[in-house]
C-alpha cells in the first residue's frame, strides 16, 4: 500500500452504511483501503509487539506521513533501538541507525525484508506498494462469508511486479471498516493474515486501533501494532522527510 504503513500508516473510508454490493464502488472502497490511517499529513504514536515462541518485545515510536508518498518512522523506545528511524520519499527508503550514524538506502531487492524483526516487511511499513495502483478488484463470493461483511479479491496487474498472488479484504457493511486482510502467494497458499480491531475515536475518526499480522508459516510468531493517538492533517516542519531529519536525535 503506497505510502501503512507502518506504519503507519490516516484518512478512512466514509462512514455511510453500505447495504449491497450494487450500489458500492469496488474501486473507491480499495483507494480508501490504500488511505487506511492516513490523510493529507498526520502524525500517530504507536506501539509495535513482535512475539515469537523464544523471545517478545514492543516497540514504541511516532510516525508522520504526508499524502500517499512521504513516510517517516523513529523508534523511541527500549534504549537499545531508541533513535532508529526510517524515511521513504516516492520510490526511495532509508533507515538510519544511531549507533553507528550510518544512513542507509534500502534497494527494492529488500523491500521485504523483514522490519526491526516483526512479521512487517519494509514495503509494509512505508506502504511501497499500493492496492489501487497495483491491483485489479473485483467482488468476492465466498462459501463461508458473513452477510456483515463484503469480500473484495485484488489481483495483480500483469505488467508490474507484485510480491503477492492476491490478497483477499474483507470490509464491514455497516461501518466500511475492515475487518481482514488475507495475502497468498502465487500458488494460491495463504501466507499472511492482518486482523483489524478493537475500533475507536482517534484524532477525531473512527478507526481500528489494532492491527495483528499473523504470518501462516512461522508457528507462534504473530506482531500487533497499537494506536495510541493520531492527528490528522497537521502542520508539519519542512525537513520532516528529509535525511537531516533521520539522523536527529528526538
């Protein structure tokens, strides 16, 4: 998703009920998926737990965005990774790392790599790649689907490279918020699950304030982001996404 994301990753679908898939626009509800808690500009604080079966930690930071392109994430909390940060401007990312001072460009070929050691990728967190721009959707009948919720099946566009097969979305008819996200691979094997919960005002909207991703082929590994506050289109300082920013020490 073009810039979470992660991270983060702020502006929602509309709050007007859906009642049937004829009078839905496929396409506006996967842009708004695309603008999941984001808006012009915002700024959120959150917290990120990476649990597997030897070890777990959490992570606290703060993440500003600006539109659809720019991306910057700082670690604050434990010691040990406080002043991290990640910047993505367009189709460029960089991570600093203030132990060593470096800045370092990350190339597309890691663009999956795993982020600070959770379930999320690079691509996840700065939303690299983008459903809409990415994908073609249709709607999805499902044998096991709830009548609360709407399926939407996106399937990559034949001239671009996209990491997954499909992903599946699932959106609640009530309140347009979603529910589910399922990634599968090019064989059709379901790899990935993004659970969304726990849904409440922030920033003056209403959105799911929890998101676990739980990987389907790492058993007992699973990493749940937490909102903890958000502010939309907020007035941001001009070096906010620029590589001066990355090496200040906040």
């Amino acid at each position: 998703m073009r810039g979470p994301t992660i991270l983060l990753i702020l502006s929602l679908f509309a709050a007007t009920p859906l009642l049937a898939q004829e009078t839905v626009d496929v396409e506006e509800l996967i842009r708004e998926v695309d603008r999941l808690y984001r808006s012009n500009t915002s700024f959120t604080e959150f917290e990120m737990e990476i649990v597997t079966p030897h070890w777990q930690r959490t992570l606290s930071m703060d993440a500003w965005t600006e539109g659809m392109e720019k991306t910057f994430v700082r670690i604050k909390s434990p010691r040990k990774e406080k002043g991290m940060a990640t910047l993505r401007v367009e189709n460029e990312m960089w991570n600093y790392l203030p132990k060593t001072n470096k800045v370092m460009k990350i190339p597309p070929s890691m663009m999956m790599g795993s982020w600070m050691g959770s379930d999320f990728t690079n691509d996840d967190i700065v939303k690299e790649s983008s459903l809409f721009h990415d994908y073609s959707y249709e709607f999805l009948d499902m044998d096991s689907a709830q009548d609360k919720l709407f399926y939407i099946n996106c399937i990559p566009r034949e001239d671009l490279a996209v990491v997954w097969g499909n992903i599946v979305i699932a959106v609640n008819k009530a309140d347009s918020l979603p529910a589910w996200q399922k990634y599968y691979d090019e064989k059709g094997e379901l790899m990935r699950v993004m659970i969304y919960s726990d849904i409440r005002n922030l920033g003056g909207r209403r959105i799911p304030a929890v998101m676990e991703l739980i990987p389907q082929h790492k058993e007992g590994h699973k990493t749940i982001v937490r909102y903890l506050q958000a502010e939309f289109d907020v007035l941001l300082e001009n070096e906010t996404f620029t590589l001066r920013n990355l090496r200040a020490h906040k």
